[in-house]
C-alpha cells in the first residue's frame, strides 16, 4: 500500500487580530488605530513550494492514518521559521509532518498591503491511498448519489465558521468541500453511513456520522467548538513598526484582567510608565505628566474624561472596545492636544454574519451589547450602561435617622455605530478602490448623590456636581492602491455644574473638528502620510462666586468676611488647527522617521504658532530583536476658558510645552516570551500654573492673572515590560510583569508670587507649602511594579490574579504637633516642614479573579467573582489634620471588595 500525503493550509479562515497578545510594541508613527479600519490581512500567504513528509513507518505498517494541527510562522519573505504543533498526535506524525513543513516556501502575506510576518494554522493530512483496481477490470456502473449540505456555526457565538474543510471519510479520495463566508458547504457523497470530520481553523477536529440515503439532500447544522479560550489567535501579525512604545490591549484580554471588574480601559493602569492615582481618580499619570496632560480619545477624537465618577468604570462599555492604544510619549505627528501620553479607544464594527450580543449585571452596574447586520454591506452595534449603586446602598445603611451619610457615583454611558461599505477583512480585487465608512454617536452623564440610612431630612451639607459629554462623528476610509485617504469629521458637547457652598458653575463647551490623513507609498522605502487637525470650540460659562479678595472688595480684620456675590457670564470661543507630516524611510534593516507638526492656536486677540519636529529610529538586529529611540517636541494648548480677563484667567496664555526623548530594545525569547525594556527621559516647561503672577494694568493699577506659563517639571525613568503569551491551545496561562523605575519633578520657574487664596488658587509652591516653588512632584512614586497571570483550570474555570506595590506619594509633614492661632481669620494655621520631605506608606494590594464559563450551542454563559484588595491592606490614600493642626490622620482606600457578577453572550 503505497503512501499520499496531503497538506491543506486553512488559510482562508483567518480571524485575525493584529498585535492582539502583546502589550509592548515598539513601533514609529502611523495613523491612529481609530481613523482607520484595524489592520487586516489583505494578501493570505500562499503554498509554493512543499516537501512530502516520510510516512512513519510504524504507523504505515498498522494502516494509521492522522490529522496534525500546527501553528507555523511564515517571515515577511516568506520562509517558514518555526513550527509547533497545537495538538500532538503521536505515532511518529507529530515529527514527519514538523520535518516537512519546516521545508515549505510560501508567497509572503501582506498587511494592509505590507509584507509582513504571520502565524498560520497549518493542517497535514496524513492518508492512505486504496490500491489500484486490477488491471482490465471493468469499470464500475456509475453509482446513486447523495447530497449533504449544511452550516458550520461557532458554538457559544453563533458566528458562522467560514474556510472550514469538510470530508466525508478519510480516504485520500474521499470526497470534501469547504465552507463559505455564510459557513455553508454542499457535498455529493455516496449513499450509507458518512464518517465527517471537519477541520477549521481555531476550532476543534469535529466528528460525526450521518446516514444518508439515495437521490436525497441532508441537511444539518454543525456547531464546533473553538480550540481553547477566546485568547487564542489564529493568525497573529504585528503592524507596521511605529511609534517606539505603543502597547496595545485587546478587548479579550483587558476583560480578564483581576483587579479590573472586566472593565478593559482599566488596565493601562497595569502596564509600565503609568503611575496610580488615588482609588477615587480616574487620572491618568504617565511618564511623570500631571492629571490633564494626556489624551484620552475614542475612536480618534477627543472626550473630556475615560472614566465615570469616583474612580467608577471607563465611559465605553466594554463589549465595544475592539482593541485599545495605549502610547506613554514618542508618539507621531498626527497626535497633538497633550505634553503627556495618549489613549486612543477603538471599537467594534457590527458582526456582518448574524445577530450577536452580551449582557451582563453585577453588584455595581449593568449593560448590554448588540451587533447585527442590517443588510449586505451595512451593519449596526449600539451599547448602554447604568449604575444602580444610589439605589442599592441605601438599604444597607443604618436605619438610625441621619446616622450615616454617603456619596456615591450615579452614571450612564451609550455607544451607537453604523458602518458602511466592504465588510471588515473583504479584499478588493487588485487595482480597485476600495470605500468604507461608518457614523457613530457616543456620550456619557455623571453625578455624585448623596444617601443616607433613616428618613430624609434636612441637611446643611448639599452637593451639586454633574459632568456629561455626547459626540457625533463620522468616518470615510478610501483605499486604492498605494494610496489611502481617511476623513474624520465630529462635533460634540461638554456640560459642567458645579457647586460648593455659595459658588456655582455651569459650562457648556461646543465642540467642532475635522481630520483628514493621507497615507501614500512612493515606493517599498519610503512612505508618506500627511494631514490635517482642525479643532473650534465655543465656551459659555454662567458662575455665580464670592468676589476675589483684594480685587472686587477689601476684606476687614477679625471674623472671616463675607464676600459679595458676583453673577458672570461669558462667552469666548477658540481654535486650535496643525498641519502634520513624517515620511518612513526603510534602509535595510533601519527604519527612520522624521516628522513635524504645526500648530496654531486662537483665541480672542490672541495667536499662539509653534513647530513641533519629531524623529523615530527603529533598527532590527534580527527577526527577535529590535533597538529603537525617538526624541522630538509636543505641545498642548491651555483650555479656552482659561483666556478670560484677569484675575478669573489669562488672555495672554502660550501653547504649554514638553521635550521628550526614549531609547529601548525588545527581544522576543522562545516562542511566547516577549521583553521590551525602554528608558525615557522628559522634560515639561511653560506649563498653565495658577496663581499667575501680579501685573501693571493700562489703568496705571495692578492685577493678578489666575493663569500663568510658568510650569515647569522633569521625569526620567526605566519601563520593563516582560509578557507571557499562550503559545497553543495547550498552553493553560499567560500574564506580564510591568516594572517602573522614575523620579518626577515639578514646580514653576522664578520666584513665588503673591497669594491669592479667595481666588487666585493654590499659588506659591507645588501644593501649597513653605517658600519652596520647584521639587518632587505630588504624583511622584519611584517603584511601580505590577504581576498579572491568569491560568485556565480546565472545564470552563479560570484563575487570575494581579499583585500591584508602588512607593507611597510624596506628603509634607507638620514641622510641630502644636497650633497657631490667626486672630484676624478666627481660624488655626500650620507649621509645615520641608515641602514634600515624608512620604505615604508604601502601596501594595492583591486582587484575584475567578471564573466559570458554560458554552451552549447558541449562547455562553459566564459566572464571575472578583475581589479587589484580597487580604485587606490598609493602604493608605490620603492624609488629614484636625482643625488646630495637632494631628496626622490616614485615610485608608478601599477595604477588601467582591463583585460577583453574571454575563451572557449570544
């Protein structure tokens, strides 16, 4: 019996996610994920040239026959550099089908057009061939046939299963067929008992027997199971190298993260370069900026904030996120608006195949998702959050009238898309242009409410604070050849109230933009991509307040004075436009990219005009192996509010600047061990400061700006970012260690100015204290280190955990345990000692996650526990004095909290 093998590449069901399991990337600038569609594979790799495998001779001589999955990585020119099997299947197939395929040469892939390294499923059949009928045997009649048809569906998600191989037997010329984009198939079989196996790729070997009888179609619905957890990737391919850190997070992974409560954005919180904010903030501190100075963006346009109230959930749920990019500093040209780092959200297009959906409840909030598509080439997702804590907790509080008091977080959040055109992953025929685009309405509503246990009453204590933000905006993608346009057109609304005691501001900020990116290969070297940024936005501000001290009255010994109420209005509006571009050019094994960035800014009589250049390097040493460095100028503009005449702001503001400049290497160890070790060094100036300084008015007086271009600060560290990835579908954990080394400072150039504490802000020294007007930063935290890892247990269990320790903040101590009394303000003062002298105790939790998940045919089922602050560290978040100044007290941060909650997904 002589031997044929055959090799079949599932190729065609390629259910790719580009740079899907690794935070750390080291990449130069390209476009932002969310001005253009995510990366797709537009050329598969194809089989050139293949080399037999040897028969095991041991399993020749039983008549064995075997299916061998393996993953292979195929380079950017095509050759195979290295193979693993997914699933061994012993008797000697496992090596013979490794030996051969190790020899194979395929035509390269392309990513968006761009040869590039890609991981594929790879199935060789191992099967024996009948022997040949004897010689002058007459040749049979032409037997009955059979017709079986039928639809191959994802178990758990309904997606339709497309590329799939489907045989009836395991003879070599058994009869096959493969699915198509819908999942169907249709084979002519003889008639009697079919032995079918399907094969496809990311699922499980399927096997079944049907009976089928003559002259007659079959008909069935196959659903099969995926090859392990929704972690695994079948196709893996990293995009173009750009920017020199930019650390991606897929909408699988961020969900499973401890500590998170399956809230995806939170886990830029773990990765390296980010410092942690205090339980109640959603700031986001990077490389040593303060709050405000990084961009946070959905879908490449700007919101006000990532997270609700409170430290409460991202404003996006997170069934929506498709994939999340996280740049701590040299990123490109086509981001501006920020002296930090930025934070750009993606979401998910509607599935084009069938209904799908999510909904899931837990003791803080609950949501839902939906994609469907609408008809051939449109599809729809909308989503929607509500909390319900003001409603819950109030049956747990005291019922003693007025015994306890309590602010909690009320919010909700929506997201609505519409795409139109190719569907996501369709490859247009060589030469033709190719237009997709998608509209998408998002927004977001907060307010802090106060509850208490007994009946109401009344209360000297009122709060007042509401933020919301809604946006429209809309998205054209044109693709043909070497070219690609991408327009972003938006328009958006911010509200603010805000009230304490007798001040009260209400804001509306109308906003109005535009982004145009043209992408152009002039050829393999060199690439080009240039755009526009416009941004206009109209302030109107309606606050009633105290008059400032000194300004509007003059304030008279003894009793603390009561000012006299001033009722403003304002209107002002202001524009902030660039022009950017940068050009990849690719020498061998070095990529350079130089870029610029022009800005300008107006507001009332004033124009701010600046030039920010930036360049990238990037040089592969081998294929596992890479250095890379940029260094370049960033600017962010101060808030249009902040111009309004002295002393409530400063019409001669400047655009705040920074330096920043990094250098690293990454090196990919084994097959699933990624290292990226990267050090940076930045430094901030003529940042927005308050109080501004004291000025001679035309008048012949003087005035004091709230508002002034004197900030100035540094940060320097080392980020090691190591990351285990689940190599196959035996691989049972992954995780990453995030290491930081930094110290920031921060401050204002020249001499401390004079304070105006009824207005002018907490002016003097960073915070407040002493003569001091430059050192340690308030955010500074010298170690940060966080352990992630999350193992599958088997039968749908799986187990996380996240262990996070960082230095305490910097605090300044009471020089004295002693009070001095002001007899003029009736009130006691401090005697601090060395501004930022002591520290907080040093920060260390451990929050655990666990999870048991039940896949039916149509839907899955999901039941989770996750417990921040397992064994209750009294961690300490801020810091208060009694009124006369005798006493230090630590207020602790979250006690141990569990959050059971459910989650089904169709």
């Amino acid at each position: 019996m002589s031997s044929n093998v055959k090799a079949r590449a599932a190729l065609a069901a390629a259910s790719m996610w580009v740079a899907t399991p690794a935070l750390a990337q080291a990449p130069q600038p390209e476009a932002p994920a969310a001005q253009a569609p995510q990366p797709t594979i537009t050329k598969a790799p194809e089989l050139v040239r293949s080399v037999s495998a040897q028969y095991p001779e041991a399993a020749l001589a039983q008549g064995l026959t075997a299916s061998v999955r393996l993953i292979i990585t195929i380079s950017d020119t095509g050759a195979v550099t290295d193979v693993q099997p997914t699933e061994p299947v012993g008797n000697g197939f496992d090596e013979a089908a490794i030996a051969a395929v190790r020899q194979f040469q395929f035509s390269p892939a392309e990513v968006d057009g761009v040869p590039a390294p890609v991981q594929v499923e790879y199935v060789y059949n191992f099967t024996l061939n009948a022997p040949p009928p004897a010689e002058g045997a007459a040749a049979e009649a032409e037997a009955p046939k059979a017709t079986l048809t039928g639809q191959l569906i994802s178990r758990g998600s309904r997606s339709r299963v497309a590329g799939a191989t489907v045989r009836c037997g395991d003879e070599a010329d058994a009869p096959e067929a493969v699915s198509d984009e819908e999942g169907r198939f249709t084979l002519e079989v003889p008639p009697g008992e079919c032995a079918m196996r399907v094969i496809a790729s990311g699922y499980q070997l399927y096997q079944t027997k049907e009976t089928l009888k003559a002259n007659e179609t079959t008909e069935v619905k196959l659903y099969l199971a995926p090859a392990g957890s929704a972690f695994e990737t079948v196709v893996r391919s990293a995009r173009p190298k750009k920017e020199v850190v930019r650390r991606t997070v897929t909408r699988e992974e961020a969900q499973k993260t401890p500590g998170t409560f399956g809230d995806p954005i939170r886990v830029i919180q773990t990765l390296p370069g980010v410092a942690r904010a205090p339980f109640i903030s959603g700031d986001l501190l990077v490389r040593g900026s303060n709050p405000g100075q990084t961009a946070t963006m959905m879908d490449g346009v700007r919101i006000p904030n990532l997270f609700h109230l409170l430290g409460g959930p991202s404003v996006v749920n997170g069934e929506f996120i498709d994939s999340l990019d996280f740049y701590p500093g040299g990123y490109g040209s086509q981001y501006g608006r920020a002296v930090g780092g930025v934070v750009d959200v993606s979401t998910r297009k509607g599935a084009a195949d069938t209904v799908h959906g999510s909904v899931k409840v837990d003791v803080l909030d609950a949501g839902f998702f939906l994609e469907a598509p609408i008809t051939e080439g449109i599809s729809v997702a909308a989503a929607a959050r509500r909390s319900y804590v003001d409603a819950l907790l109030p049956a747990f509080l005291p019922k003693d009238e007025g015994t306890t008091l309590s602010i909690v977080p009320v919010y909700w959040d929506y997201q609505l898309r519409l795409d139109l055109g190719a569907k996501r992953g369709e490859t247009p025929e060589p030469g033709a242009a190719r237009s997709t685009g998608y509209i998408m309405a998002f927004g977001s509503d907060d307010k802090l409410r106060l509850v208490s246990g007994g009946e109401k009453q009344d209360r000297d204590i009122t709060l007042d604070s509401r933020t919301r933000f809604h946006r429209l905006k809309g998205d054209w993608t044109y693709r043909k050849g070497n070219f690609t346009s991408v327009f972003t057109p938006y328009v958006g609304v911010d509200y603010t109230d805000f009230s304490v005691g007798s001040f009260t501001e209400h804001d509306t900020i109308y906003s109005l933009g535009a982004r145009e990116l043209v992408t152009v290969e002039l050829a393999p070297e060199f690439t080009l991509r240039s755009g526009l940024d416009v941004y206009f936005d109209h302030v109107k501000i309606d606050a009633r307040t105290p008059a400032p001290g000194g300004t509007e009255y003059v304030p008279f010994p003894g009793a603390e004075p009561v000012a006299e109420m001033i009722h403003e209005k304002l209107t002002m509006n202001g524009f902030d436009g660039a022009l950017f571009a940068e050009m990849d050019f690719k020498l061998g094994p070095v990529t350079i990219t130089p870029g610029v960035r022009g800005n300008l800014q107006k507001v009332g009589d004033t124009r701010n005009v600046l030039l920010d250049p930036r360049l990238w390097v990037r040089y592969a040493a081998s294929e596992n192996t890479a250095f890379k460095g940029s260094l370049g100028l960033y600017s962010q503009p101060a808030d249009t509010f902040q111009f309004i005449y002295s002393p409530y702001g400063n019409p001669l503001l400047a655009y705040q600047r920074a330096f920043q400049s990094s250098l690293g290497v990454e090196q990919r160890l084994w097959e699933s061990w990624n290292v990226d070790v990267t050090g940076f060094y930045n430094r901030r100036f003529e940042n927005v400061v308050a109080p501004g300084d004291v000025r001679p008015t035309e008048n012949g007086g003087f005035v004091q700006d709230r508002y002034v271009n004197a900030g100035i600060g540094k940060a320097y560290g080392v980020e090691l970012m190591v990351k285990k990835e689940r190599a196959s579908a035996t691989d049972k954990w992954y995780g990453w260690l995030s290491y930081t080394l930094s110290h920031a400072e921060d401050g204002r150039a020249g001499a401390k100015p004079q304070r105006d504490d009824s207005f002018g802000g907490n002016g003097g020294p960073p915070g407040g204290f002493g003569e001091e007007t430059y050192g340690l930063s308030a955010w500074d935290q010298t170690h940060i280190l966080t352990l992630v890892g999350t193992y599958l247990l088997g039968n749908g269990w799986e187990l996380g955990g996240r262990f996070r320790l960082t230095t305490g903040r910097p605090t300044t101590p009471l020089a004295n345990r002693g009070d001095i009394y002001n007899s003029d303000a009736n009130d006691f003062g401090p005697t601090y000692g060395r501004y930022f002298s002591a520290r907080a105790s040093t920060f260390h939790q451990l929050d655990v996650r666990i999870e048991k998940g039940w896949r039916f045919d149509n839907w899955t089922l999901a039941l989770y526990m996750d417990v921040q602050n397992l064994y209750n560290a009294k961690n300490v978040e801020f810091v208060f004095n009694d009124y006369r100044y005798r006493k230090l007290r630590d207020i602790p941060g979250i006690p141990i909290l569990p959050v059971l909650g459910v989650k089904g997904s169709f």
